[in-house]
C-alpha cells in the first residue's frame, strides 16, 4: 500500500514540475502533497522517533511527574495535536506563499513539501522532543544551557526582534487589506464589541464555557459580515468607516496599545476563541472547497519573475522564495511553542511524533492550499492586486497596460468588474497577500455555494478571517513582548520589572507598541509598499530563530552520542544559515536599489543632492533614506547574532567531538511511567 | 439501523468530547482531576479554585507567554 501512495506522490509531483502543455488541476497538488506528507510522517518520522531521540514510551514525561492540572496537563494526543496546530498555524502560512507565487507555483510547492518534510517537521518534532526531556523548559534556556550562555541571550533577543518585525509586518497585511474599505473595517471593529461581550460571558455569566462564548460569537460575525454590505453601500456609514492607510495604522498601533494593557480576560482570550473557531472552520472548507472545486491553476509554473525583478518584492528564487515563505516549510517561531505549553501536554514520549511532526505537515498543507488559492486567479489579476502603485500605477488603465507589457493579459475592465462584484472600491495595489488569498477564497467558495452572487460576501467572510486572527497575534504578540520588556527592564529597575505595576505596564506597553508600530508606519508610507522591504525582514528573523533551534537541536543530539543522525538538523541547520546569509547580505548590499537597502538609501540621497526631489517632499525623502538604513541595520544585527551562535555552537561541537569525557546533558533524569506503558513499538504510533 | 445509530451516538460523544478537550471547555473538570488524583497520593487536603479564579488563573498564565505562531 505504501508504494502505491508513494507512486501517486511522485506522479503528483512529477505532474507539477513537469506540466506545461495543458492547464494544471490542483487536485494534482493535493495529491503531491498529502501522499508526500503520508509516506514522509510513516517512514522518516519513525525513523527519527526510534533511531535518532529513541523516544521511550515507558519514561514518565513532565506533563505526567509535574501534573497539576495548570501548566502540566496530560492530554490526549489527538486533543495535543489540535492544541498545538491551532497554536502553530496563524497568518503565514497563507501570506508568504500568496506572496512567492510571483514567482509561479512551482518554486514556493516544492519549498513548502520539501522544507516542511525534511526541515520544518523536524525542527518542530526534535525541539518538542528536547523540551519535553527538559521539563518544559523554553529554547532560551535550552541554548543557554546546552550552547552556552550568550547562545541563550542571542536567541532571546532574537525572539523580541522576531515578535517586533512580525507584529509589524501582520499589521501592514491589515492594512493594506482594510484601506478604503468599509465594509471590511465594519467588520472588523464590530468584532471588538462582539469579543468584548463574550468575554463577560465567560468572566462573569459563565465561567470557561468556551463553546458556549465562541458559538455566539461566531453567530454575531457571520451576521456582522452580512451587514458590512449594508454599510458599504450607505453613503455616510460608508465614510465613517474609509480609513487610509496611515490612519488605519494609527487606529492599530493605538487598539495595540490598549489591547496589551487591558485586562486579558475581556478582550484578548475571547477574540482568541474567536479566532481559532473560525480559522480552523475556514481552513477545512478552503480545503473541501478545493477538493470540490477543483480549480485550474492559472500561474505558469515559473514566471518572468524568477529573475528577481519582482513587483510583489524583489530578489530571486534563491534565496528569497525560501525567505518569503517560513510558515507552512520551515518556522522559527514553531520553536517557541513547540518549547512552550506542548511539551508540558504530552501524555506519553512516543506522542511526540504525531504532535511535532504531524501538526506541521498541517500546517504545510494550509501552506499548499494557500498557494493554490492564489495561484487559480489569473496571472494579471494576481500582479495588479499585488503590485505597489510605484509600479503599476495607480488607475486600472496603467496596470493593465504594465501588466499586460509584462506578457501576462489583463483589461482595465476586469479589475473594475472584479472589485464591483466582491464589493470594493479598487482591488488595485492591494499589497501584502490578504486581499489576493481572499478573492481566491472567494471564488472557489462561490463556486460550491451561492455563484456569483456571494462572491462579495465571501471575499469579506475571507478578508474578515484573516483579519481577525492576524489581530489575535497582534494583541497577543504585543501582550508577551510586553513582558519580554518588562523582563528586561527589570533589570535596570525593580518597579518597571514587576508584572502588577500599572505604571510599569503602561510603559512598556507603549515602548513595545512603539517598536513596532515605527515599522508598521514606516511600511505604510514606503512607495513600494512596505511589504517589499518588511517581508522579507520577517522572512530573515524567522529562519534565523529556526536555524538557532537547529543548531541547539544539533548540540543536544551531539550530547546524546547521535554522531552517526547528526545530519538530520545538521542539514537542515546549514542550509537555514545559508539562505539567510545570502538574504541578509543581498538585502544590505545589493547595488540593484529595490533589494538593497542602502541602495535604495543612497539613490534617493543623490536624487536629493541633485535637486531631483521637489522643495516640499524632501522632509518625507529624508525619512525614507532613514528607514532604508534602518532596515539595514536591523538586517545586519539579526545576522550577526545568528553568526555568533553558529562560532559558539561549533566551539561546542568541537569542544564535545574532542573530548573524551561524556558531555554534560542538561535531561531530567528518567522516571518510569506509573501509567500502563503503550504495547505499540515507537514506530508505530500515531 | 440499529447499529448504526449506535455508532452515530458513540461518534457524536466522542466529537463532542475532543471539541471540549481542544477548546478548553473541559479545563476546569481536568482540573479537579488532577487535584484530587494528587490527594489520593500525597493524602493531603486540598481547596480547588472556583470555576471562574481557575478561568482567570489560566487566562493569564495562557497570555503571559508564546501561545500563537505567526
């Protein structure tokens, strides 16, 4: 049987990089990917539970020594499985692959099977496994301990840089989503109110009844994206709720602010039941719906773009495919849920293989959907939706006309026509992903429910789905960098450290949200965008983050004598290294101005120093070259860190290869499981 | 037929379960599980949170750290 899913793999794949005659149906990448996925979690999976971290099945884990019922809970792993996908799984996976199909389907696929199989999957399953050896303890402090000490401050800085960029580029995918458009504005503050309700619910009426909370909840949306249509089409409501796009990101950097601060209870955990309910109910019917659907992909395997002169953002396959889509293949962040509440879950060692690794080939599924999605709308559409105005234009006429010179046919007509049915304005220079996800969205649900007649309500049911759950990271993004803050802090002044100090919290609330708000704002006002440049920015700090988890992963496993399976993160590791290396410098040093950010600074200092830029745009011009550098600086500080732990963890590794004395691993000693051990061998399981 | 509705129910329970398991409805009562399996082993007397301390207690432990992904 196994063969003959592995066969229908290789003919799915075969069929996606070798089709060019005829239209390619994307059942063709639902079988790729689901029998590469199968074949991979029953062979290499296995093989890494039994040879390389030999789980133990009689070994009690922390969740069962430590249970209290709080932290340490012992869960079925199924119920894990859902936790730690639901936990996993947020807006990347859906952008970054919208954003790399510029490049054409085939490049961002094969990324999205292959990194998640041989890296993301396992990045996730082996730091699962080390933490849950460890007690639950974070990748900040395995690096410390098991790297060295600087190790563990480099990943912890890297973690706040990483939740700084992240913050801001999620809130810049907002706002290009929402700018001028009220219906999709209505909808999305009227879940305040609704998020608000449920949480008296649950805090006073019916305490942890969430259920109960969310059911209502999602009721009250889905009435609230029907009368978003209302609202768009009365003329004074409609213009009550058109913001640009730097009011919009004053509105977030402000809702940030207060959703940090206030009380957990009533804003930031029902809108998180809320928004797990419905990205979990809009993932399976994106994915039945394409199943039913079966649309035909429209983008050419490889496109013009491949050169690297992309509109979406610029740089090559290499390395900016695999820079562009870290969600859904290989995921820093993953690390740090995956050395967070997870390990305190698991019931039994052997579960530790379907939670890591199953979760993420998940989450790579959503990844492949998403490219699907975005790769069923016509080329023209997808580059004028995702092209920044300093490119295209800013009328349909422009776009069509740069389009369609760029070989890929588009009329003015159809993005008015386009915009006219899903209940827009313009869908034109709608950067960052969202809107682009939404329309695909939208036509395959049209296509199983409602025609063309709910294409509009689709489009706003999908722009208010991924709306919603990009706020959750946000106000929970901003919640924990607050304490990351305030941690820090602490050590320069007792009060500003203490978790209950209203002016403590305050403060660092305000310092956080600033931090990323400055780079929220400063997308919003860049010409190309702000997507082209913070993108990738969040692209290169969060494979940075996972190739610091590989590494930790590579030193435990050399400290557990696994000379022989070192290969197994090793190669994932160096080939992380070297994509955000690669990155890393073409985006500080690159001499072509729409990579490079000192490029781009220095061209726009000698358009200023030959009088090119008129009297009144210098101080904005001026602002622009700031952030450039910026941009650079921040990029340059990520890599070095990243090199200093790599010098680090290599002294480590030629430290213990040399050494003839056992290396010191820092494992919670072994305690037989009071439980009936599972009769299931390791291999098995799952 | 009547195996069937049989299977339907045991499935129904069974969903209705893991939903409650996933999204923490079944928080509170895991709890008391747990508390009482350990005064059973450590014999000593416990005072469990009421429903709406251990709703807040786990609200904030939830959101004091990394719990989403991006």
């Amino acid at each position: 049987m196994w063969a003959a899913v592995a066969l229908a793999g290789a003919a799915g794949l075969a069929a996606i990089a070798f089709e060019r005659d005829e239209p390619l149906n994307a059942t063709w990448f639902i079988v790729a990917a689901a029998c590469t996925y199968l074949v991979a979690y029953r062979f290499y999976s296995a093989f890494i539970a039994a040879k390389v971290l030999a789980l133990d099945p009689t070994r009690a884990t922390p969740g069962e020594r430590l249970d209290d019922g709080r932290d340490f809970v012992p869960t079925n792993k199924w119920v894990l499985l859902g936790h730690h996908f639901a936990a996993i799984a947020g807006p990347g996976p859906l952008v970054g692959p919208t954003l790399a199909a510029q490049f054409g389907y085939l490049p961002g696929t094969l990324w999205l099977i292959v990194g998640a199989v041989l890296g993301g999957c396992v990045q996730d399953f082996v730091i699962l496994f080390c933490s849950m050896r460890r007690d639950g303890k974070s990748l900040g402090q395995m690096a410390r301990e098991e790297v060295s000490r600087r190790g563990g401050f480099i990943a912890q800085l890297a973690v706040l840089a990483i939740m700084v960029i992240l913050l801001a580029v999620v809130g810049l995918v907002v706002v290009n989503a929402l700018k001028a458009s009220p219906w999709g504005m209505f909808t999305l503050s009227m879940t305040v109110p609704i998020a608000m309700f449920m949480g008296v619910y649950l805090r006073f009426w019916r305490p942890g009844r969430v259920i109960e909370a969310s059911a209502i909840g999602v009721a009250l949306i889905l009435l609230d994206v029907a009368t978003g249509q209302w609202v768009a089409n009365s003329p004074s409501w409609a213009h009550a709720f058109s913001f640009s796009a730097p009011g919009l990101a004053i509105s977030l950097i402000i809702y940030g602010f207060a959703a940090s601060a206030l009380p957990v209870w009533l804003l930031l955990a029902p809108r998180d039941y809320l928004s797990a309910f419905i990205k979990v109910g809009a993932v399976f019917a994106l994915a039945g719906g394409i199943l039913l659907v079966r649309p035909v992909v429209q983008m050419p395997a490889l496109s013009r773009f491949a050169d690297g002169t992309g509109p979406v953002f610029a740089g090559k396959i290499f390395p900016f495919c695999f820079i562009t889509i870290a969600c859904g293949a290989v995921s820093g962040f993953h690390a740090l849920i995956s050395s967070g509440t997870s390990p305190k879950m698991i019931m039994n060692e052997a579960h530790a293989r379907l939670v890591g690794y199953g979760a993420m080939l998940m989450e790579s599924f959503v990844g492949v959907m998403a490219m699907v999605a975005a790769c069923a709308l016509s080329p023209g559409v997808y580059f004028a939706m995702n092209s920044p105005p300093a490119i295209v234009g800013g009328t349909a006429e422009s776009a069509a006309q740069t389009i369609s010179g760029w070989g890929y046919a588009l009329a003015p007509q159809t993005m008015t026509d386009l915009a006219h049915m899903v209940g827009e304005q313009t869908l034109l220079n709608r950067t960052g992903g969202a809107p682009s996800l939404a329309v695909g969205m939208a036509q395959i649900f049209s296509h199983t429910i409602g025609g063309p007649h709910l294409m509009a309500l689709w489009y706003h049911f999908a722009i208010m789905f991924e709306a919603l759950f990009i706020l959750t990271v946000l106000d929970a993004g901003t919640r924990v960098g607050r304490f990351m803050v305030q941690d820090l802090l602490g050590h320069v002044s007792k009060p500003l450290g203490r978790a209950g100090w209203y002016p403590g919290i305050l403060f660092s609330s305000a310092l956080i949200t600033g931090a990323w708000g400055y780079f929220l704002y400063q997308g919003v006002l860049d010409p190309l965008g702000g997507i082209n440049s913070l993108w990738p920015l969040f692209g290169i700090a969060n494979q940075l983050l996972a190739a610091v988890a590989l590494v930790v992963a590579t030193t435990i496993l050399l400290k557990m004598g696994k000379r022989k399976y070192l290969w197994v993160t090793l190669i994932p590791a160096v080939a992380l290294v070297t994509v955000t290396m690669t990155a890393s410098y073409e985006k500080i040093f690159s001499p072509d101005p729409h990579l490079g950010f000192l490029a781009a600074a220095n061209q726009m200092a000698a358009q200023i120093a030959s009088g090119a830029v008129p009297a009144g745009r210098l101080a904005e011009t001026a602002r622009l070259i700031f952030n450039q550098r910026l941009d650079a600086v921040v990029t340059g500080t990520l890599a070095l860190m990243i090199l200093v732990l790599v010098v680090e963890a290599i002294y480590e590794w030629v430290r213990i290869w040399t050494s003839s004395g056992a290396p010191v691993l820092h494992e919670a000693p072994y305690v037989r499981t009071q439980w009936q051990v599972e009769t299931r061998a390791v291999e098995g399981d799952g | 037929m009547k195996s069937f509705a049989v299977f339907a129910r045991k499935a129904t329970v069974r969903y209705w379960w893991a939903l409650r398991q996933i999204f923490g409805d079944a928080a509170y009562e895991n709890y008391l599980r747990s508390l009482h399996r350990a005064a059973r082993q450590h014999g000593s007397p416990i005072t469990p949170l009421t429903p709406e301390e251990f709703y807040l207690d786990s609200l904030r432990r939830r959101y004091s750290q990394i719990n989403r992904c991006c």
